[in-house]
C-alpha cells in the first residue's frame, strides 16, 4: 500500500482552505463534523439543508439556510456532507452538487471516538498494510486501499467499487452448502430476505434487540414461505444476561447506540454460541451496531464446531476494517476473505466475507 501524505488528508487541506467551509445537513452527523472542525481549528461559515428541510431553524447557532442563500451570500465554497443515504435519487443529487462546489465527505466514528485522521493513520499503518495483505482477490484489496483513502481524504472518488448484497453472498458462497443461518442485527428481514433470495437456506435463526423492529422482524417471518424464519428478540454479545440498549426502532439501535430521540430499554442478551447449540451453523452473519468483536467473542465454540462462513460489518468503529480481518484470520485460518459494500454514501455498509 502506498503511504498518503499528510498533506492530502482531508482535515490539513480545510485548515489551509482559503474558501468558506459549510456544512450540508443538520443530524448527528452534522454534530460530529462540527466538533472535528473545532478541535483542528476550522471556521465553518454556514449550514444547509435539502429544499423542504430548511424551515425557520437553527443547528449549533447558525441559521439553517438553503444552498441558493449560501450561494448569493458566499459565491464559491467548500460543502461537508454530513448525512448518509443509500437512495439513488438523493445519491444523483449529491453529484451533482460536487460539480458546482468543491465537496468533502468527512469520516467520523459511527461509535467511539477514535477520528481517522493523519496522526491515526500514520500511527496503525504497519496494522493496515498487514490487513490488505490477507484478502484474497484484487477486488477485495483494490476496495481496501480506496476504503483507508477515503477515510484520509473524503473525497467521494474513492466510493466507486460497489456490489448489491445479494450478488455478494451469491458470488462469494455460491459452492457453499448454506442450510442454517445465524443472522445477528436481523433488524426488520432485510438481511434475511437478502440471504435466501442469494443462498436458499432452510433455517435463519434472526436476532434483533430493538422492539419495534422486531415486531416487524416477526410479521416479516410469519409471512416468509421459502425459509424458516425463527427471530430471537435480543442482543448478540460475549456472554449471556441483560443488556441496556438504545432503541429507536432504526438501524442504529444496539448496545452502542446513540441514535438522537433514541429511548434506553433492558433487553435479553446472547451469544451465537447459545443460539446455535446442537445445531450445525453453515453462516453467521454480524451487523450489531459496534459490537460485533463482542459478538464473534460469543461465537468461539460455534467456529471451531462447525466452521461457517462469516459476513462481518467493518465499518462501525474506526479500527474494525482493518482490526476485525486480522482478528477472524487468527481464529478462522483455513478460511479465505473478501471485502465487499453495497451502494451508499459515505463509506458505510462494508462486509468482510470470510469462507473456506
């Protein structure tokens, strides 16, 4: 892997920004930009929301404005993204105002607090060359690399290597006998949905802590004919018990949440391990909000027992894209990995694929 330049991280180039600095979007992405731009000195001279969203409001102490407004009063300047999407349409739109200004899409931790910034960079370096080296195909490393430039950088170039979830699973497990699943972080079936139409299991075992989205999750297995659907209503950790949790009954909720309007529940806790008892698990796959090295912690015996394949978010905390494969390469050493993400902005959605 070619080492980047201090000088080509994002946030050196915004402190030496001659050009006002704005910020597209008003959540808690917004907030954590915000504090970035802070903590590096960084003057951010307005805010902007989607036409519909603008309204009589203010965020941090700055009128909520539209962009035509912050054109007339800046002319030219440099936009922060702050929010993410996985809708093509509102994708299309994002382009297209990165043809009118210069635009940034700063990486800032989904949980935790480790920022992703030269000083970070430099310092787990040897850690990140040694993870590109385990992947198995060049797709794999090729996304690796614009993954760690992304996160150095912003810049929205290096979001080009996408696949469908679907296609993933089909393509990397396709001579796989995939019987049983263990989906951790079911959510509402989305994933489930995406494993059967890829892989035609029998069995998911589908665990989702949050309340509302499990009571989606079960209407969802009720009405699913072409696989048994069981749904676990609890989170997936290291060890059995209760756990607080912030739900929302969004993509957010979990053990790590900090969802805004996110309400904190005690819900059961459990480990794959507990889950797959007696049974012989062909995949497990992990989207827990943050705390899936805690997950595959409580998936050790099902591992070693019966060897399944994994498909592991990497995204959630600032080391897990490089961390996480090292660590699943140590306790899975016959299998091969991949990296795969689904279409969405920024840099959200990557699964590490590991098969043997």
């Amino acid at each position: 892997m070619e080492k980047l330049r201090r000088c080509d991280s994002l946030w050196e180039k915004l402190k030496n920004e001659s050009r006002p600095v704005v910020l597209y979007g008003t959540g808690n992405g917004a907030d954590k930009i915000l504090d970035v731009c802070i903590k590096f000195g960084i003057t951010v001279s307005g805010v902007f929301a989607s036409s519909g969203f603008v309204r009589d409001r203010y965020f941090r102490g700055m009128k909520v404005k539209s962009l035509q407004e912050l054109e007339a009063e800046h002319g030219d300047f440099v936009v922060l993204l702050c929010f993410g999407t996985t809708l093509e349409t509102v994708a299309e739109n994002i382009r297209a105002l990165g043809e009118k200004h210069t635009l940034y899409i700063p990486e800032v931790p989904l949980y935790g607090t480790e920022l992703f910034d030269y000083d970070y960079y430099e310092s787990h370096f040897d850690r990140i060359e040694a993870a590109e080296k385990l992947f198995a195909d060049e797709r794999s490393r090729r996304l690796f690399c614009d993954m760690i430039n992304f996160r150095l950088t912003g810049d929205p170039k290096y979001l080009a290597i996408v696949e469908n979830p679907e296609a993933s699973y089909r393509t990397l497990l396709w001579d796989k006998d995939i019987e049983t699943v263990v989906d951790c972080g079911a959510y509402r079936g989305d994933s489930a949905a995406c494993i059967i139409d890829a892989v035609g299991p029998r069995r998911i075992i589908a665990a989702e802590p949050d309340p509302g989205s499990f009571k989606k999750l079960s209407a969802y297995a009720e009405n699913e004919k072409r696989s048994e659907i069981v749904p676990v209503n609890a989170a997936v950790g290291e060890a059995c018990g209760d756990v607080e949790i912030a739900a929302s009954a969004g993509r957010g909720s979990g053990v790590s949440g900090t969802t805004r309007g996110a309400k904190t529940k005690t819900v059961r806790l459990c480990t794959v391990d507990s889950l797959a008892e007696n049974e012989k698990i062909d995949l497990i796959k992990y989207d827990v909000e943050g705390e899936e090295w805690a997950a595959l912690r409580g998936s050790i015996k099902t591992i070693e027992r019966c060897s399944p394949a994994l498909a592991v978010s990497v995204y959630h905390r600032t080391a897990d894209l490089f961390e996480l494969p090292i660590y699943i390469n140590e306790i899975c050493p016959k299998h091969r990995l991949y990296l795969r993400r689904a279409p969405c902005i920024p840099a959200w959605d990557i699964v590490l694929f590991a098969a043997v």
